[in-house]
C-alpha cells in the first residue's frame, strides 16, 4: 500500500504554558512562576495587576526586559513501527516593556509590550501525520490601563488590549510509491496578519496591619482573526493532474480568557504568595481554515477539531529581603494541559507541567535595579493516538498512528532593568 506523509516546514515556535498562552512576561513574573499578581510591586504591575499601581511608591516605574527562550526536541516513539521523530531545537529573544506611572489624586495609569501567546513545532524528520494544519503564530501585545484607588485598602483597574499577530501554514503532502520514489499530492501555504482587541480589569485588597494582600484578575479573550495570501497546488485524486492555486485565506484561533486569585503574605523578610489561574481554552473548538477559492476550500478547508478543555495553573511564589540592595525570588507551578487525548497532534504535542523559577534584584541606587532570572518546565510523557483525516479519507479507512512524545519542555532566562523617577 502506498503511503501518504505530511511534512511541516514552520518558520518559528514556542510552547510554554498550557496551550500556546506565556505567562512569564516580567522578571520577577518569570523568577516567581507567574506568582506575582497580589504582591507586583513596579512597572510590572500593570500587567499583572493594574490595581496594585496604586500601591506603588509616587513614582513613575519603567521595566525594560530581555527574555532569552530555549526549547529542546521534542521526541516521539512511533510504537507501531519503532520509529523515532525528533522536533527541532528552538532558540528566541524576545523584549519586553512595562511602565505604571506615579499618582494623581488617586489615579495611575501604564501600559506594556508583551508577548500573549505563541504556537507550534518544527519537525525535521518527517512524521507520520499527513494532512494536518500546522500553524505558527507570533504575537505582540499593547496593554493600556487605568486603577483608581478607592481607599487605603482598595483598588480597582480597567485596561484596553490590542493584540498585533501573524501566522503562518506551510504543509506538504507526498506519497511514496514503494519503489523509492514519491509523489506529491499538495503543498499549501498561508501568511496572515491581524490586529484584535480585548480588555482586562483587576481588583485589589491591601492590609497593611496584617501584612496581606489579594487580588483578582482577568483578561478577556482575544480571537486573532489572521487573514491573507494562500498559495500552493492539489492532486486531482479522479484526473491525476495538478491544481494550482493562488487565493485569500483566513483562521480564527483564541488566545484565551484567564481568571487569576493571588494571596500573599508578607513577614519581616518574606513574602509568600499563591494564585489560582484558570484558562478558559474551551472557546478552541476547531482550526478551520476557509478559502475564497470554492475548489481550494473543498481540499483544505475541513475543521480540525480541537476541542481543548478549560484548566487550572497552582502558582507558588517566595521573595527574599537578603539585605537593603538584593532581592531573591523562588517559585514554581504545575500547569495542566488543555489537549485532551483525542485530538493531540504534532503541530502541539502538549502535556502537563513542572515549572521551577528563580531569580534575583539588585539595587544599584534609589532609582535603578538590575536583575536576572531563570525558568525551568518538565514537560510530561504522553502516549497519544493521532487521528490522520487525510490519509484516512485516501484509503477509506480509519488511520491512527500511535506513540509517545517524549523531552518536552523549556529553558528560560531573562536580565532586566528597573528605572524610577
């Protein structure tokens, strides 16, 4: 029997949190495990919780960071055949910016550059899934917000997301015909841009007799609604001849809503703090691409069900008063994974996490900080059973391919610097 392969070509990718949403967007966000929503403190604190501007010394705070991410192979165990397919390494910097300004009569207001969200895997072997639409995306996110201070105990914040995005598809399918050879059945690519907009609001309570903060957060979803150029050419499976194309193409994919409860507590030194996140991944039903081309929609434009599920994060942070000028800062997660086993695939081989962070702020003067922090994810073993649509429908037959990914995971480091005036 001839068999069919999907080979995916992706220009770029990032898998760090559960799903393709990143979390760590800040150095002491990253040297804490996110855990750092009730106690931000500084410029930062306009993205994690806009409300604790207010709390902030009367000063304007600027954040300036560098994140350097690395993530390993990816290895998957083809349990059918011993095979064994290995993604690429992926290496990224990416900068980042936060700034919460000081108070007027009971305002503030800030803004950050960030990062939301980033999908996908490059595989350099070929893998045993044909058919599927891999995707990488690439986003950066403008956060306005506003917090008014209601009392000396409370504050609430509101903020305006716009998310600027870009994706890109490249897929080709062959066929090897048993003698060595091949032949093509399709290749497709698709640029897309978009800009989309959500918003985000917060809610804080400061005790300062007992030394307790808490806060709740939540972002909105953002769908990125990426649109433009599809090129590529199709077998005819009745006239064996070659289809070109060249057409408009469009997807939707969410970046999800999220819900943050954080409470700390402060002692002489140390601060402890806990936050409960909640990912609302359920609104990813399906990747659907749809083509102005009726011929090119007919080949391609078949749902992908995704049917993700809505998941929980448990953050655990520690800050460390070492002395006037040095700060040190502990953390770790366990993140769950929105993929259920029934559609896991190569373009997200995604699993439950183990996340360890630390980091560290030194205090040059009253104005600036310099600091470093680092971030470490254990990505679980998964067995998964991958449904393949398109070789299924070729052959008329229900076709799986079984196996388990394996080495997931992500290395994380930052050096950033924190100015006020």
């Amino acid at each position: 029997m001839k068999k069919v392969i999907a080979l995916s070509i992706i220009t770029t990718s990032m898998l760090l949190a559960n799903g393709y949403k990143i979390p760590e967007q800040s150095l002491s966000g990253m040297a804490l495990s996110a855990a750092n929503v009730a106690n931000v403190q500084g410029a930062d604190a306009n993205y994690y919780n806009p409300a604790n501007m207010v709390f902030n010394e009367d000063k304007d705070s600027y954040e300036f960071l560098m994140s350097y991410i690395y993530l390993p192979k990816v290895k998957f165990v083809n349990s059918q055949n011993g095979e064994v397919y290995y993604s690429r390494e992926e290496k990224f910097l990416i900068p980042q910016f936060h700034f919460a300004s000081k108070d007027y009569d009971g305002w503030r207001w800030g803004v950050s550059v960030t990062t939301p969200a980033g999908l996908s895997k490059r595989w350099d072997d070929v893998t045993p899934e044909s058919g599927a639409k891999e995707f990488t995306l690439k986003t950066v996110e403008f956060n306005p917000t506003v917090a008014k201070k209601l009392n000396d105990s409370f504050a609430v914040a509101f903020g305006f997301r716009a998310v600027k995005s870009e994706g890109i598809a490249n897929g080709i399918g062959i066929i090897e015909n048993g003698d060595g050879s091949v032949t093509p059945i399709y290749s497709e690519y698709l640029n897309g841009t978009s800009t989309n907009y959500g918003w985000n609001t917060a809610f804080t309570y400061h005790n300062t007799e007992k030394n307790i903060n808490a806060a709740v957060t939540f972002r909105s979803k953002v769908d990125i609604t990426l649109k433009g150029d599809a090129s590529g050419f199709m077998l005819d499976p009745t006239t064996r001849s070659y289809y070109s194309f060249n057409t408009i193409g469009r997807v939707t994919i969410p970046v999800p809503a999220a819900l943050n409860i954080a409470l700390s507590k402060s002692f002489e030194k140390t601060t402890v703090e806990f936050v409960f996140e909640r990912t609302y991944w359920s609104s990813y039903k399906a990747l659907d691409f749809n083509f102005d081309n009726p011929a090119v929609e007919a080949y391609f434009g078949t749902p992908k069900p995704k049917n993700w599920k809505n998941v929980n994060t448990y953050r655990l942070g520690i800050t460390h008063k070492c002395s006037e000028k040095l700060t040190a800062m502990l953390g770790y997660a366990y993140d769950e994974t929105p993929v259920p086993d029934s559609t896991i695939d190569f373009s997200l081989p995604d699993s439950d996490k183990h996340i360890f962070s630390g980091g560290f702020k030194y205090k040059m003067d009253d104005r600036m900080s310099l600091g470093f922090s680092m971030l470490y994810t254990i990505q679980k073993e998964r067995s998964a059973k991958i449904y393949d649509p398109f070789r299924s429908k070729l052959f008329n037959s229900n076709i799986y391919t079984e196996g388990t990914f394996k080495d997931g995971g992500a290395l994380l480091m930052a050096f950033g610097m924190d100015y006020s005036f």
